[in-house]
C-alpha cells in the first residue's frame, strides 16, 4: 500500500510545494506587470526611451559594436593566459621560505600589494603612455602591447592572492607528508600544493576573469578603439545612448553565461566537500 | 571683484548698451537668471584658465555678447559644467544654453536643439615637427592617408577624418585632448584632426613641437564644422538665442571676437 | 650502537620544553613501540628521527652519521627513512597508485612505465591491487592508511616510523592496518611505532619505551613492561588505558 498510494506527509508536502510555486510564479509576474505598465506611464518615459532606446539606431549601430567586440575578446584571450602565468609566479614567489631567497619574496609582496591599491585605469595610463613616452620606437610603444601590460600586471596580482589562499588553505600535513618522502621543495609545490590549491581557487579566478573581460573596455582611454569606445563615438555622433545599450546587451551575452559557468564550479565543488 | 572688470570690458566688446529685450522672460531654468554651461574642465582658446565667469576666451566672450542680446546683464549669467554625455542625458537640465563647441549635425539635432551658428570652424591637422621631418610630410592627401591618427572620439573629428583622409590604418580615439597629445608625446600616433583654433592651441601650448601641417577649410567639406548652442529638444530659449547670435553676426561682433580671442590662422597651409 | 641512534635530544617548542633529553638506540631490524599518555612527545620525537623538526640539542645518528646537525640537506635522509602519519594524510588529487609512484618518478627519475610492475607488486602483497587506480577519497580508513604505508615503503627506506596509524579507524578496520605492520616485521624491516594499540605493542614489540613529559620514563621487553612495570607513573598510566 505505502508504494501505491502516497502518505499524509507526502500529500501534504506536495500540498505546500504546490502553494510555494504559485506564490512565487504570481509575484514575479506582479513585479514584471508593475514595471511594464508603470515605467511607461512616468512622465519623462518617452524622453528616456528616445535616448536609450531607439530601434532604429540599435539596429545601425549594432554591427559596429559587434565588429569592436572582436577586439575586446582579442585582448582579453591574450592577457588570460599571461596573468594566469604571472599570476601564478607571484604567488609562489610570495610563499618562499628559503631565506636566501627573501629578496624575491619581498619583491612580490610588493608587486602584489601595489598594484592590487591602484585603480585600474590609472595604472593604464602609467604604463600605456608613460612607458611608451620614454622614446620606445613603434612598434614597441604600441597601446594594445602597453595596455595589455597594465592589465596583466593589475589581474596578475589579485590572481597572486587568490592562488596564495588556495596554498594556505592545503593543511599543513600535505607538505609534511610530501617532504617526508624525500621531495624537494619544488617539487611539493609543483606536485602537491599547487594542483590542489589551484582547483580550489577556480571559482574565485572564474570571477575575476569576468572582470577582466569588463575591464579590456578601459584600454579605449589610451587608444584602441574596442565596443565602449566605438559605442561612444556613435553616441556622441548621434547624441543618443541607445548604443551603449547594444554595447551593454554584447557584454551581458557574455558575461552572463561565464557568470553562471562559474557559480556552476562553485556549487559543484560545494557539494564536493560535504 | 576684479573679475567685473574683464566681464565689463568683454560686454563693451558685445556692443552698444544692453538692449531690454523680454524674449527670454519665463522660458529660463531660474527667472532672471540665464544658466549657460560649459566643459569641466573648459579648455583655452574657448574659455581661459577654466574660467568661463571671467568672459576670457571666445565662448566665454560669445555667451555674455548673447545674454546681453537677450537682456541679462553679466551679473545674471551664471555658469555650471556639464559632460557631453549630461549635456544629451533625458529629463530635466541644470542649463538654458550649453556651449563646448558642439558641432551641429542633422542626427544630433534630432536629440537636443540647437541654435544657429555661433562660429564655423576649419579642420586643421595637427603633428610634431618630428614626424613631418620623419615622415618628410608635405600638405597633401596622399601623405596623410600612411599616417597613424588620433582624434577625439566625442568630436565629429572623426567622420571628417574618414571622409576626407581615410587613412590606411584604423585611427586611434581618446576622451579628451590632454590624452590625444599624450599619445603624440608617446610616438603612438603621428597626427590628429582637431578644429584649427582647438589645433593652434594645442601646437603651440601642449605639445614641445607641435606643428599644425594645414588645415581644411569649412567651407570645403561636405559637413562644415559648425558650433551651435546646444538646448534641450524643443527648448523655448531657442528663438531668443537665434535672434541673438543672428544680430551679433550681421553687426560684426561675432568677427570681432574671433579676431580678439582666436589665433591668426593666416599662414597656415590648405591641403589639397 | 644501533641504525638510529638518539644522544641526548631535546627540543622546545618556544619556551615550552617537549623533549627533555632523550637517549634511545634502534636496533636494525627491531619492532620498537612508544607509548604514553598524550602529549608525552611520541610524535615530536618521530617528527626529529625524519628532520621534520630540528632538534635544540643532542644529536641523531643514522648508520653513524649524525643527520642532526644544520646545514645539512634532508632530502637524501628522508628517503632512508619513512614515515606514516596517524591521518594519512594522501595527496587527495592522485590515485593511489599516483600516490606510491610520486617519490621514486621524481627523485629516482623513474617512468610510470618502469615503476608499474613494482608498484602493482606492492599492492598485490598488501590485497590492495583492485584500489589501485581509486582516488583517496574513493577509499576506506583502513585502505587510505594501507596505502599511504605504501607510499612510504615504495622509496625503500631503511627505517619505517608510524605514528598511531590506527587511531583515526573504526575498530574493525584496525586489524588489517596492523596486518600490514606484521608483514613488515616477519620481513626484518625497522620499525618504531607510536601506538596506543597495547594488545599489539605487547604481541609483537622488541622493545617498549614509556614517555612521560618528554622523557623516556621506562623502558623494556614488552613483557617487563606490561607485566611489572617498575614506575609508579607506567603502573598509572597503564592502569588507565588498559
Ligand atoms: N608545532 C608545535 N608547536 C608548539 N607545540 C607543539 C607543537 N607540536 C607539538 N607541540 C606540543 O608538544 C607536546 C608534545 O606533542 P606530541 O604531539 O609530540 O605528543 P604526543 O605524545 O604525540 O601526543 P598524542 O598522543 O596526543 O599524539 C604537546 O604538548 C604539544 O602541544
Ligand atoms: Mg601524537
């Protein structure tokens, strides 16, 4: 009988699950109608939505802002990989213990406490035409190489910090464990340390990944002309917004999706360890 | 208080005495008052040392001639700043006229209004004696096509440059002036388009050897740079402020104030 | 003079003296068990035989060397000398052959090629063959610790050292665990164990060694110990844990 038909707890769980559903299916909509019906009837409704968001000149512009995107993900698939490198490197240079090497270590501490202090766009500026303006002959006083520069030396250092936490969160026992067998140094970061700290800070680095693809738009103030760049000059063209909604709707396409990706690691490494 | 004196001397520039004229009465922000708005910071030779109130520079000149067309006395002007971007924004505006030399466009005149011409400018090149030496540059099209440009990217400079140069490479954009001649003091760009006044001002006072290689005159291209005031769309000012800057250019003021504020030009080659 | 030899350690931990001057001579070959109540110094004193911790005083000798002084690279030692702790303590992102095969690929330079029959050997003698490609956390207690026994057996050390390796098991995985250690004992390897496992200190040790506040208080054939023991503070503790 218990098979067939459901108890009384079952009934009524399901009862409850039912009423919860509908509760947040009828609010939601609630909220949707407010804005839909409410937004457009607020006096200044037809002024924003001509400056925001005009069809016609979302469909012109889109094209353009999708070409600049290019470039946007362009610099952002090569300064990837070198912060994830250098990043990396810092934070081992941080953790050494070898008093000789104090030097190195101090160095990246303040490597890494500078430049995760300074707002980002002003270190662009420093290396993007301070550098350059030493008398670097082209192509060597290029925007996109000194712009990429800042931002690999900026996400490097909080990449530094993030792989740090993972090294100290690993207990010391592993180290013990690994030393204990004969290994050097080295090879108890590369074999032991590093492979399990790294894991653990993906989610952390997936976030800041994502904000590095927001920040490539700030390599536009020395030059490059990336989306918001492009997005600015038609809208200083067409003394109209509606492009940088376009330029926001290409990032968000984006930006959502790793977003989600990355919230997707971090519940599933959540539910690894309980 | 020693600012009066400026103010007074740029108002005898404007003409004959202040003409009570009510055109303006109820339509301004704050009655009594006209609230022009200018760039933060505003830059020479359209308003110098960032101080419009002072009415040195020839925007600042322009806008007190104008309020006192339209019945304000220097003493009822009064200034904020604004961006490009507040300057377009919906909804209500802390400003009755705003002037940072604004080009007037068939597509940004269907956004704001904007009044009739206050000033036509020339597009002129600007480079550092380095690169024309380097480059062995001469006035003409075909020399400018191989260069790396720059531009400001919240001017119409840019559409200028791909009408009338289009150069090989893509041009580099930045957000304002001071990054432009960083980027020409870096080597990273060999030449910018700016309108000749902004151009004479930056070669002789941004840059260690700027050089100004010629200019285009308005006349020339297709869409004249032309600077009007920029109001909200539908603004009730605008008639007032028309018949105003009409009245200064058919009496010669607005003449006289480029001759007194904007550099001599003459002299500087036309490309062809 | 035995394999190791320990003259006059002491060791401190900041003003806190957890070693107190320590004579003890282990003999090749030899089952040795420490015992004691906890805190008594059993592990720091495992910790100082494999320079895990460096000594304030004395001196340890392996073979007649003195491997205590400073200076003096660990590494070599350590590969003479294992050591199995009581959590494991396996490299959670390797299997457990991964596990055994890390020390000898990295210090010997051997491939995994080279090092599969050997490590499958190790694991058929210890009925471990079908765990080997499991990760850690695929395994039970008694499996984990089997296999880190492993990992320290595979380098080939002169001297294995375990400290409770039994103590973070269920009960009933605590037989197989101390299977393994009489494996090892009937093979003639040198043993020194921190235990509380009594019943198996008293069947098979060579040698008992009480410590009480870093101190080795008694020492003795287990049957001496155990059965008359001749200080009050052993006769206490004894009465307490048996
Ligand atoms: N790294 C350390 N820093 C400071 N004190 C320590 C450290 N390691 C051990 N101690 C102290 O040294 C003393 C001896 O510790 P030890 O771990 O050697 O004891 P034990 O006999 O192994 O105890 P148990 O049976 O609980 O394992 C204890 O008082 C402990 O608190
Ligand atoms: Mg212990």
């Amino acid at each position: 009988m218990r098979h067939t038909s459901q108890t009384r707890r079952e009934i009524f769980e399901t009862r409850q699950r039912r009423r919860a559903n509908l509760l947040a299916a009828g609010s939601t909509a609630a909220v949707l109608l407010a804005l839909v019906l409410l937004v457009p009837r607020a006096p200044g409704w037809d002024a924003v939505q001509r400056a925001f968001f005009d069809g016609q000149i979302f469909l012109d512009t889109l094209p353009g802002l999708a070409r600049a995107f290019v470039l946007d993900v362009a610099i952002f698939a090569w300064c990837a990989p070198l912060i994830a490198l250098l990043g990396l490197a810092a934070a081992i240079a941080r953790g050494i213990r070898r008093p000789a090497l104090t030097p190195l270590r101090l160095a990246a501490i303040a490597y890494i406490d500078i430049f995760r202090g300074l707002p980002v766009i002003l270190v662009i500026y420093l290396v993007g035409f301070g550098i350059p303006g030493l008398g670097l002959p082209r192509p060597w006083n290029s925007p996109y190489l000194w712009g990429s520069v800042a931002l690999v030396l900026v996400y490097s250092a909080y990449v530094a910090e993030v792989i740090r936490s993972g090294i100290e969160s690993i207990h010391e026992c592993q180290r013990a464990a690994a030393l204990s067998l004969g290994l050097s140094e080295a090879h108890v970061m590369r074999d032991v340390i590093l492979p399990q700290a790294v894991r653990r800070v993906v989610p952390a680095n997936m976030n800041l990944l994502i904000a590095l693809q927001k920040d490539v738009a700030l390599l536009s103030f020395i030059g490059p002309v990336e989306i918001f760049r492009q997005a600015g000059v038609y809208k200083s063209l067409l003394a109209n917004f509606t492009p940088y909604v376009g330029a926001a709707l290409i990032f968000l396409a984006v930006t959502i999706p790793a977003t989600r990706y990355a919230d997707h690691l971090l519940a599933r490494q959540q539910r690894a360890r309980s | 208080m020693n600012r009066l004196l400026p103010v007074a001397l740029a108002c005898l520039a404007a003409g004959p005495a202040l003409a009570q004229n009510d055109c303006a009465a109820g339509h301004t922000i704050s009655e009594g008052t006209l609230t022009i708005a200018t760039g933060n910071p505003a830059y020479s030779p359209w308003v110098l040392n960032d101080d419009p109130a002072s009415g040195e520079g020839f925007e600042a000149a322009v806008a007190y001639a104008v309020a006192a067309e339209m019945g304000f006395a220097p003493d009822q002007v009064s200034w904020v700043r604004t961006s490009f971007d507040q300057a377009i924004q919906p909804g209500a505006k802390d400003f009755d006229l705003n002037m940072q030399q604004f080009s007037i466009t068939p597509e940004r005149d269907r956004m704001v209004d904007f009044s009739e011409p206050y000033y036509s400018s020339a597009m002129a090149v600007l480079t550092r004696a380095s690169v024309v030496e380097a480059e062995d540059l001469s006035p003409d099209l075909d020399s400018l096509k191989g260069l790396l440009w720059g531009a400001d990217a919240n001017t119409t400079a840019l559409p200028v440059l791909m009408a009338l140069i289009s150069p090989e490479r893509d041009p580099r954009l930045y957000g304002d002036n001071t990054d432009v001649t960083a980027a020409m003091k870096a080597g990273q760009i060999d030449a910018a388009l700016f309108d000749l006044p902004t151009a004479l001002y930056l070669a002789a006072v941004a840059l260690d050897d700027g050089v100004i290689l010629g200019q285009f005159p308005s006349e020339r291209s297709e869409n004249p740079d032309r600077f009007g005031m920029l109001m909200p769309e539908g603004s009730a000012l605008k008639p007032c402020v028309d018949a105003a800057i009409t009245t200064l250019r058919e009496n010669g003021t607005l003449a006289e104030l480029e001759v007194k504020w904007l550099q001599d030009a003459t002299g500087v080659p036309v490309i062809d | 003079m035995g394999l190791l030899d320990l003259q006059g350690v002491t060791k401190s931990f900041g003003d806190t003296p957890v070693i107190r001057g320590i004579d003890l001579a282990i003999d090749e070959g030899s089952l040795t068990c420490l015992i004691g109540a906890s805190g008594s110094g059993k592990s720091t004193l495992l910790r100082i035989m494999n320079l895990l911790e460096p000594i304030d005083e004395g001196a340890v000798l392996l073979d007649g060397q003195d491997i205590s002084q400073p200076g003096l690279d660990p590494q070599p030692i350590r590969q003479r000398i294992g050591i199995v702790f009581q959590s494991y303590n396996l490299f959670p992102h390797m299997t457990a052959a991964e596990n055994v095969m890390l020390a000898p690929r990295r210090i010997k330079h051997l491939s995994r090629a080279e090092l599969q029959a050997p490590v499958t050997a190790l694991f058929d003698r210890f009925g471990l063959t079908d765990r080997m490609d499991r990760y850690p956390d695929q395994l039970s207690g008694g499996q984990q610790q089997r296999v880190a026994i492993l990992r320290a057996l595979a380098m080939q050390p002169q001297i294995m050292l375990f400290d409770e390796i039994t103590s973070a098991l269920d009960p009933e995985l605590v037989g197989e665990v101390l299977d393994v250690l009489r494996q090892l004992r009937d093979d003639g390897m040198t043993m020194v164990l921190a235990t509380h496992e009594m019943g198996f200190a008293r069947a098979l040790a060579d040698r008992v060694c009480f410590l009480d506040q870093g101190r080795i208080a008694e020492e003795g054939r287990p049957a001496q110990v155990f059965g008359n023991p001749r200080h009050e503070r052993t006769r206490a503790f004894l009465h307490r844990v048996l």
